[in-house]
C-alpha cells in the first residue's frame, strides 16, 4: 500500500507525522519527495549506502549543420529554444526533454547530452525503514525528475509512506498520483483551512481517498476545519494537539512518537483506519 502525506501549505507538521507513523509501523518504506527541501533524515538518521545521480536529456546543437532553419524553436513548447538572426539560443533551464528538436530537426543537427538535476540517496533507518531521500541540484528548476527517481524505488511488497513537498503545485501532484491514499496535514488557522481546501480539491481530480489529520489542535480556529471536513464528508482521522514540548521536540529532530511513547498506538490505529478506508473503497 502506498500512502501519501500532504498539506496545502508548509509548516503544517506532515513530516512529523509523516516519520512517526514510519517508526510506529516499522518494516516499511520511507521516501522522501519534497527534494527542494529534504528533512525526514533529521528524523529517521538513516544510514546510506547508496547514491545515484539523476541525469536529464537537453539538446546540443552542432552548428556545423545547423542552417538556422528555426524548426527547432518553432516546435519547442517551452520556449526553451530561440532563433536570431544567424544562430539559434538554448536556454538549459527552459527545457523540458520532450526531445522534438532533435527528432524533428531536418539536418539532424541536434543530440541530446545529459545534465545533471540531482541525487537520489538509499539507506536504512531504525526498525528496518528502507529510507529513500532526493536531493534537487541547487539552481535547477526541475523537482519532477529528481521525484519520479525517488519513486521508482517503490517496493509494491511493503507499506510506502510517501512524504510531498508543501503545497498544491506540479511536484506536489506527482508525489501523491496514483497512491492508495492521501493523508493531508492542515493546521486550525484560516490559512491552513483555506489551503486545504484547495489540497483537497486537487486530490478530488486525482481520485484519491483522504483523510485529515489537525496538527496543533487547540489553535482557536479547529471548528471551521471541522465543519469544512463534515460538508465535505472528509473524515479527520487524528488530532494532534498543540502542546510546546511537541514543539521543542520537533525542534530537537525527535520524532514525535519517541518524544511520546503512547502515541505509537495512536498511530497504529491510523494505520489501521487508513487500511480500512482503502478496503471499503475497493
């Protein structure tokens, strides 16, 4: 099983949670999407035993053969090509690698060569957590390819906890695609619920089940979440209190389930209602 964990905004706590409920199931697979800004690891302290870099195709133009015909500017989406006058520009971050300057290129003037956008790691973590982390090279525009490496360590014979970047943009929608289920982290705060909203309507467009955990309940603003989920008919599947040694643990890099023994049963029973959900829909 495949389960998400989300939030509309940053600084909602889904890493907290997200690393507490790898450590409460144990024997399970923890990876790490948002690559813009890693931290599980701060968490977990996995131990890494493999690194591998994440290579992108951009194009090369020989212009030897290039008659600046402009085909390759015309054709390319992204605006990653430009011609002037008596040379055609590239520029690197633009591209997309859908290579259709190089296939539709009339004199076969353009190869494709690699550029590197990042890094994947692969260790262990307590409890036998295979942990999986990617790191986005610094100025590179390009979290997706570096996320899709990541992803394909996906081990279909174990639980996969999926950590997202914040926020409802494109890297976002490629961490949570095509998972079991989608766990989304708000706060009780008008922006937490305003952005929510819009995690949740997102996740609609997907077809994913979800369920709402309220990190730092007792803020003031948990009924309108509440009244939200209710017309929605979204179940809100923990609350997480709003306590200042949760806090200073979090801030420390102790989980919060190691900060709170009990709290390792709660999240087995997170588990379990998750499991039960994604039963009930099938």
């Amino acid at each position: 099983m495949k389960i998400s964990i989300a939030s509309g905004k940053g600084g909602t706590g889904k890493t907290i949670i997200a690393t507490s409920l790898a450590i409460s199931i144990g024997d399970c697979q923890f990876l790490d999407c948002d690559v813009e800004e890693p931290n599980a690891h701060i968490f977990l302290k996995p131990s890494f035993h493999t690194t591998k870099t994440i290579y992108v195709d951009i194009p090369l133009i020989d212009n030897n053969k290039c008659t600046n015909c402009g085909i390759c500017s015309e054709v390319c989406e992204f605006n990653a090509l430009a011609q002037l006058p008596e040379h055609v520009i590239f520029f690197a971050e633009l591209c997309m690698s859908c290579n259709a300057c190089k296939v539709l290129c009339p004199e076969n003037a353009i190869s494709m060569q690699d550029k590197e956008v990042g890094k994947v790691n692969i260790g262990k973590s307590m409890k036998n957590i295979e942990f999986v982390n990617g790191y986005l090279r610094v100025g590179s525009p390009r979290a997706i390819p570096v996320i899709n490496a990541v992803k394909n360590y996906i081990d279909k014979s174990r639980i996969s906890l999926l950590d997202a970047p914040p926020g409802n943009s494109c890297p976002v929608i490629e961490t949570i695609n095509e998972t079991d289920f989608c766990i989304l982290v708000t706060e009780p705060t008008p922006f937490g619920l305003w952005d929510l909203k819009i995690a949740v309507e997102v996740a609609k467009k997907l077809s994913l089940l979800i369920g709402i955990i309220i990190n730092r309940y007792g803020l003031g603003y948990e009924k309108e979440i509440e009244k939200y989920c209710e017309k929605e008919n979204i179940p809100i599947i923990m609350k997480v209190p709003y306590e200042r040694s949760i806090a200073e643990a979090y801030s420390k890099g102790i989980p919060l389930v190691e900060h709170k023994k009990d709290w390792q049963k709660k999240f087995l029973n997170l588990l379990a209602q998750i499991k039960d959900l994604v039963e009930n829909n099938g």
